[in-house]
C-alpha cells in the first residue's frame, strides 16, 4: 500500500550531513557533469515559478497537463521559487529526483527578509538598531525557521544602499551608509548560513540586488540608475563585497542599468568585478524576469540574444526567464556560446547542490509538521529585543516619557492605535493576526482601565466622521498618543512614492487633536521616513516605529512606560521635505556651501528649506543623557601600517541605565578628489548605569582613511584628517591628525 503524504513526510531522515571540502565538491560536481546532456546542463540554469505555487491541490504528478511537472522530471529545472509549503516541496523534489534521468535535486528559494514565520521588525527598522551581533543571532533564528519549512536559500540580505525615502524598497535596506551596510550585511550572511549551510539548521543566502539598484532615479520603482564607477566603487559596492567576503551563496541581480547595461547582462558587473576582482566563487541568479526585461530596455533583439549576451556577462541561473532554456542549446550547436561557458554556470549550480548537502539528503529540510518549529520562545524573545533596539525617540520635550504606569488616563487614537497590520513588506509568513497591536501591548503592561482607545480616521480616505469621539477621548485623557502612519503595504516592491506625507486625513485630526493642549505622543509607523515636520514641532515626544513585526505593541509599551530605555539611531536621514530628496548626511562637499545650511544667497541651498534634514543618520534620544568628553588620539600621524587609537569618556549624566551608540566619523580636509563631508568609520553600543562613565576605545588604520583617488586607487593619501565623535552624523567633539604612507 502507498504511503500518505504524511506518513512519507515523517519518515524522512534529518540526520546531521557532513560537510564537504572544496575539493571533494568540486571533484563530485565534474563527476557529474560528464554524465550530463546538453540538455540536462542547461535545465539546472534555470528557476522555475509554478503557475501552481502556493495553490492547494498542486497537480505535482508527471502528466499531460502539467508544464512544470512535465519539465522537472525531464531534467530541464534546477530550482523553484517561492513554493513555502513542505508537501509541495515534497512533490516536486520527489519528481526531480525519482523522475529525471539523472536524479538530481532542486533547490528550493524564497524571501525570507526580515523574520519567517516570526515577524522581525523591517530591516530598515533593523538598521536602527546599529547591533550587528543582535542581527546575525536573529538570524540565526530565523534560518531554523526557513529551514524548517523546507527551503535552502533565502533572497536575503537586500544590500542595495539607499538615499531616496520615496522609494518604497528602502524597507527593505540598511540605510544610507556604506559602512553601516557593509557591517550589517556580513551579520545576515553569517546569521543565515553559518559557516555551514549544510546543516540542518542553516541556510543559503543570496546577496541582492547586484547592483546599486538603491540609486534608481527620483525613487521610481525599476528606473535608470547612472552613476560614476567612483560614486559606484566607493559607496554602493561595499555592502555586496561585505557578502562576497562573509561568503555568500549567491547573489542576485538587479534590475536597473549600470552604465547603460541592464544589470543582468552586465559583464563590468559580473565579470570584472564579482569574478575577476572579487574572485567570487557562488553562483549568480537574475531577479524575476530580469533578463527579458531587456528586451524592453531595448538592449536585446531577441530572446536568442539575451541568453547569449546574459551567459556571456557571467549570469548563471535565470529566474523565471525562460531564455537559457530556450536557447543556449541552439546557441551552442551554433559554435556562438562555447561549451566552457554553459560548464562553468553548471558547475556552479551543482557545487552549491552538493555544498547544501541535497544529494545526501534531497528532503533535509523538509519536515511533516513544520508549524512545531515555527515561532518558538527564543525565537520570539529575539523579535522583541530586536523590536525595542530599532524604534527610534526623535523628541522627548520635559521627559514626557517614558509615561507613569499608574494615575494617568491615556487617549490612545489614530489607525494603528488598535490594529495588528504591521508585519511589515515581505512579511514571508508572518502573520498579522498574530502582531500584537499597541493597544493589547499597552493593556498587558498597564491595565486597561486607564485607556481610552479609537482610530478617529482610516489611514488614507476621507472619512472625517470618527473624528469627534476622537476629540471626545482626547478631552477626557490626560495624555494623547497618537499612532499615525502609512499603509504596511505602501512600502515594499513597486510602492514608489511622490508624497512623503502621512496619509488621508491623519494629519487634520492630529491637528484637532492638538488644539486640545494636552500632552501629546506621536508614533509613527511606516516603511520609510515620512515627512514628520510638524510632528516634530507639535508633538511632545515623537517615536518613529517603522513596522515591527510580531512584538510591535509589547515593544512599543515597554518603552513607553520605561521598562526599556530606547537606543536606536536613524540609518536613514528623515527630510523636511521631498523637495530636498536626495540628503544624507555623507553628501559631497560644494564649492559653495552654506556656511549654516540655511539659505545664503550664491551658496549651495534652497531658499525655502536648509540643506539638512530634519532628523540627521545616527540621531535619536534615549530617556538616560549621554555626554561626550576628552577625545584623545594616540598620534598627531598615523604613519602607514600603524593604528591610531581614538578614545573618548562617555557618561550617563541621566536618571535611567541606557544603551548610547557611540559613532564615529572622519572628515578629510583634503584629497585629490572631493569627499563627503562626513564618514562613518566605527561604531559601538554602550550600555552605561546612571550616574557612571566609560572609556570607549577605537582602533583607524589607513584602510578606514582609504578613498578611490584621482588615479581610482583606494588610498589615504598623506592628507590631514578630522575625527568626530558622538551620539549622531552630526557630532562635534573632534580633533585632528594626519596621515603618512611613509614610514
Ligand atoms: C523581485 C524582487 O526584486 C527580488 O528582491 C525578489 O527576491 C524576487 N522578486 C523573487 O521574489
């Protein structure tokens, strides 16, 4: 008698597989080779989307009517993307391996960004945090997650730096600074994969979206990028060579053009640099039809040519495309793509099937009841650290916060006041329902006889006819807190925005609202930074949520009545307007800056907006109160291979222990080519008790001071240099030093 489904899912084995040596992989990867068709070699180029995916009843047996079925078992798929169920993922391997000729097994992909079944805060929001340690443990849990659910890579991390808030995708980033980025990216990878991404309990990562995708022009979702190989080199590959050199499985293209080639067949892109340069060893993969998408960007002639010009750029998997599949066969009995070029794609593809071990075990990861592993105590307590680290306090007036537990009734009002949708953009399968809304975190920590709850107004319509029960609660409380913001799903793929502003008509009741004169906190969900000017003016406190994910309101509670002390800081500057977009705190320095930032008449400003923003990278408060003193550097010249000591005396002056990110920034006051006017270089949190200090120590050797020069070397040059240090981009404690290369 056949076994059921479940019965054949619980007995698969889990057993630990042993990790294989380079040279063992690579010496089983040309076994098999040689036993492989042309045919056969090309179908492991390419990744498959079932129509089918996801949709229950999933027709996986090998028949007539079934496309996908019918080319998997013909060898002809080397991967699928996006199945997250692990009966599917049953069936299909099970007619990849028992079904084609050769028995090889797919590999199974899908984003998985910010948390799987448990819900991470965004990974803007993340960025927040400046914890590189906090985020590679998440990930580590997040993986167990993911692997549990049947699949071997994630589409994560998303490295594309990021200047534009009206691109939706900058959710998805880690901000506005190479360093930041470069630092959290290797977390994610090491996080994810673990050394060993054949173990049961990692996986693979793919770095994306290669590259400076985060550059596309006014924020408009799939736009031309145009940028210098400078501007490319020194800012936006950082964050994808972090990956390559924490050793990432793959990475991934993207869909804009660098230098007037589409991404995907770009050979600067993918073979001078990611191969030749970077001497990177995994396997490259286009995003979701990227490679045809050349045919609207005009740069093709036909399919024929854009799996020709992509196979030629290095591209070794094709999502979704179909063009590999259609013709790399007839373009290499054509003598046009040489045998060498599909062998080299190929091979890459199996040393990564046989590195994650599926040819030990094509079903490691895929177990008969996967909801068991999902959602699990630590896991859930890392969501709630990580929660607490990445919501930022940009104004706390007279310490209006952290607010008393007892003797004060609270108004909470506004469209997240009681709601749960804030998973977040690509909420993989986090749920909502399982978010806690604020209201319900406020309940549990303080009891629901102090609050007075309502939304007064949708988040973007016109409804004005909540307002008065509003204004009603609002006048009985004797503090407000509104929870304002935009839509989860008005950030994220294809959610460009031209409007920064908080939507609908939130902001008329929030300024009814403050027509009261009470006390007033605003919090702010949303997916990027908004336009919070008035917020930041009227609002006695101001947080800046982001989307939080499972934890939201347990963490939004805890630091509103002080059981935890806010420590994050902006990795995105917030505009005043969208008119100053682009500003970010490292912008290049003019040659005729405005000597405050205001207007000033023939300097580089605007007339009706300075030229910073309203909330600068790095900033945000906490209830303890950080001073910063004597800055001392251990030489007046850093001389070649030496280090230069940096160290500065951080005190808690506050009431409360708290967590303060100590940044640090160089300024070179000269150079052969013009640098920003600001560099992060370092950074660390530091817990500190009230009342007490610390030393805080950094080491700068002449890599941190290295810039691509005039002659494109990455170099200090011997130049002089300032050092800022402090709580945000806009630090002022500093001193001075200079660098030789000789010596
Ligand atoms: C398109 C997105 O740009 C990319 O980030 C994602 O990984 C793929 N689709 C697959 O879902």
């Amino acid at each position: 008698m056949e076994l059921t489904i479940e019965q054949q899912l619980s007995a698969i084995s889990h057993e630990a597989i042993r990790a294989k040596s380079k040279n063992e992989i690579q010496q089983l990867a040309n076994e098999l080779l040689q036993k492989m068709t042309l045919t056969e070699k090309i179908g492991q180029l390419f990744q498959l989307a079932p129509p089918e995916a996801n949709v229950e009843g999933l027709k996986w047996e090998h028949s007539e009517s079934n496309a996908s079925a019918q080319l998997i078992s013909a060898g002809k798929v080397g991967s699928i993307l996006s199945v997250v169920d692990s009966s599917t993922i049953f069936k299909l391997q099970k007619l990849a391996v028992e079904n084609s000729r050769l028995g090889i097994p797919l590999f199974f992909a899908a984003d998985m960004i910010h948390g799987c079944r448990t819900g991470f805060p965004i990974n803007l929001a993340m960025a927040c945090s400046f914890d590189p340690e906090l985020i590679e443990k998440s990930c580590q849990q997040i993986a167990y997650e993911i692997a549990h659910t049947g699949l071997n890579l994630t589409f994560s991390p998303m490295v594309d730096l990021v200047r534009d808030p009206r691109w939706g995708r900058v959710m998805e980033s880690n901000g506005e600074d190479p360093y930041l980025n470069s630092q959290l990216a290797a977390a994610y990878v090491r996080g994810y994969q673990q050394g060993d991404f054949s173990a049961n309990y990692s996986v693979a990562a793919c770095c994306k979206h290669f590259a400076a995708y985060g550059a596309i022009e006014g924020g408009r979702e799939y736009n031309t990028v145009d940028m210098s190989e400078r501007e490319l080199r020194q800012h936006y590959l950082p964050g994808y060579k972090a990956c390559a050199d924490a050793g990432v499985a793959s990475f991934m293209t993207s869909f804009n053009i660098y230098d007037g080639v589409p991404a995907t067949a770009n050979k600067f892109l993918l073979r001078d640099i990611l191969r030749n340069e970077w001497q990177y060893q995994g396997f490259a993969i286009s995003d979701y039809t990227s490679s045809y998408e050349m045919l609207d960007h005009k740069t093709a002639k036909d399919e024929e040519d854009v799996a020709l010009q992509c196979i030629l750029a290095g591209l070794d998997h094709e999502m979704v495309s179909t063009s590999y599949l259609n013709h790399l066969e007839n373009l290499v009995n054509a003598g046009k793509v040489s045998l060498d070029l599909i062998n080299e794609a190929v091979l890459r593809m199996l040393q990564f099937k046989f590195q994650i071990g599926l040819f030990d075990n094509p079903y490691k990861h895929i177990y008969a009841n996967p909801e068991q592993y999902m959602r699990n105590s630590e896991t859930l307590e890392l969501a709630h650290q990580v929660a607490l680290e990445s919501v930022v306090l940009l104004k706390n007036s007279h310490d209006l916060l952290p607010l008393s537990k007892q003797g004060k009734k609270i108004a909470l009002i506004g469209p997240f006041a009681n709601s749960n949708q804030v998973v977040g953009a690509w909420g993989s399968l986090a749920k909502d329902a399982e978010c806690v809304s604020l209201l319900t975190g406020i309940s549990s920590l303080v009891g629901a006889d102090a609050l007075l709850c309502t939304a007064g107004c949708a988040i973007n319509d016109q409804d004005r006819s909540g307002f008065a029960e509003a204004l009603e609660l609002a006048k009985q409380a004797d503090v407000v807190i509104l929870a304002f913001g935009e839509d989860q799903n008005m950030s994220g793929e294809a959610k460009s925005r031209a409007y920064l502003n908080i939507p609908g008509v939130q902001n008329e009741l929030a300024l009814a609202i403050k027509a009261l004169n009470k006390p007033m906190v605003s919090i702010i969900f949303s997916g990027r930074p908004l336009e919070l000017g008035w917020y930041a003016e009227h609002s006695d406190a101001l947080l800046q949520a982001w989307f939080l994910g499972n934890e939201s309101g347990n963490a939004l509670a805890s630091l509103l009545f002080g059981d935890a002390n806010p420590s994050a800081k902006l990795a995105m500057s917030f505009p005043y307007t969208v008119g100053q977009i682009p500003v970010y705190y490292n912008q290049y320095k003019t040659g005729r800056p405005s000597p405050t930032g205001d207007y000033s008449l023939f300097r580089s400003c605007f007339i009706d907006v300075p030229n910073y923003p309203l909330f600068p990278f790095g900033f945000g408060l906490s209830y303890s109160n950080f001073e910063y003193k004597n800055l001392k550097i251990s030489e007046k010249t850093l001389v070649a291979a030496q280090q230069l000591i940096v160290s500065v005396e951080l005190c808690n002056t506050g009431v409360v222990a708290g967590t303060e990110v100590v940044q640090l920034y160089i300024e070179c006051a000269n150079f052969s080519v013009v640098r920003p006017l600001r560099e992060l270089k370092a950074f660390r949190r530091v817990f500190l008790e009230k009342n007490s200090c610390k030393i805080v120590e950094f080491t700068l050797t002449q890599q941190d001071l290295a810039y691509y020069n005039i002659d494109m070397k990455f170099t200090p040059e011997n130049r002089n240099y300032v050092i800022y240090v402090g709580g945000s981009s806009q630090a002022t404690l500093n001193a001075n030093f200079s660098y030789s290369g000789e010596g």
